[in-house]
C-alpha cells in the first residue's frame, strides 16, 4: 500500500479537505500552468505532509513531497498581486476558497501570502490532488516561518 496521497473534489466540501492538505505549501509560479484549450489549470506544490506527523502541530521529524494539483472545466483565470514575468517567486498558499461566481458559477480561489490571488472560473468543481516522488525530511517547515515573523504588542503600540 502506497502512503502517497491521492485525492478527489467534486464540491466545497471536497476541496477543502484539498486545501487542508495543501496549507503552506510552497510553489514558484513557473510550477503552474493554465492550458485554455485543455480548460485545464495544473500545479507542482511541495506540500508537508501533516497527516504522517504523530502531532501535526509540531515540526519535528515533518515530511514534504511533490504533489499535483489538476482542476478540469476551468474557462477563465484571474490574478492579483501576481508579476507574470517573475516566474522564480516562490509562493506560500493559504488557502484554496470557492464563491458562487456571476458569469460561471464557481469562483475558486487560491489565496497566497502576500496578498497574491489567483481565481479559476468554472461551472463545476473537478479536482485532483496527488503525491508524486518519494518524501523528504523538510530543509524549511511552516514552524520556519512563523519564527520569522515580527509580532507587535498592540497594548503597548497604542501608546
């Protein structure tokens, strides 16, 4: 029995459960793709592998490993925050959200630090998740960047 993850989305529900997975995943833009005429939007995320931790609130001993994202019946994909000719950007995603949409009627958003977005246009949710090449101990996990974030005393800034 293969311990690599293999997933499938056909509602909100679903895809959360994807996007739990896929929480702080890291990926440089030139790892996504939008194939119009295949109406097919893919990504190569490294993702951590939470669900193999003992304590998935804890960092020690965490595992990362490829992982592909497909999302099929996609007409339409929009950004914000996003330099299209800075394909080396590394990017952290948050999280994966859909909202009914006006012309289609599913928005589904990937939301990304640094206030970067990227929304997909589709009439229907149909997604893949799935592991490919084999794990690797994390050289940088989430507790990494956590650690390097400034946190301010808003009781003592308000003097």
């Amino acid at each position: 029995m293969s311990d690599k993850l293999k997933l499938k989305a056909a509602d909100p529900e679903d895809l959360a459960v994807i996007a739990a997975c896929l929480q702080d995943a890291r990926i440089p833009l030139r790892e996504m793709a939008f194939l119009p005429g295949e109406r097919r939007f893919a990504a190569a995320f490294t993702r951590y592998r939470r669900e193999r931790q003992p304590d998935p609130t804890r960092c020690e001993g965490l595992t990362e490993c490829l992982s592909a994202l497909t999302i099929e019946d996609v007409s339409e994909v929009k950004y914000r925050g996003l330099d299209a000719n800075d394909l080396d950007r590394e990017l952290v995603l948050l999280t994966i959200a859909t909202e009914p949409g006006k012309r289609h009627l599913i928005h589904i958003d990937l939301v990304f630090e640094g206030d970067v977005w990227i929304q997909l246009r589709t009439d229907s949710i149909r997604c893949r998740l799935e592991d490919f090449g084999e794990p690797v101990l994390c050289t940088k996990t989430p507790c990494d960047h956590f650690a390097q974030l400034t946190y301010v005393d808003m009781a003592t800034d308000a003097r």
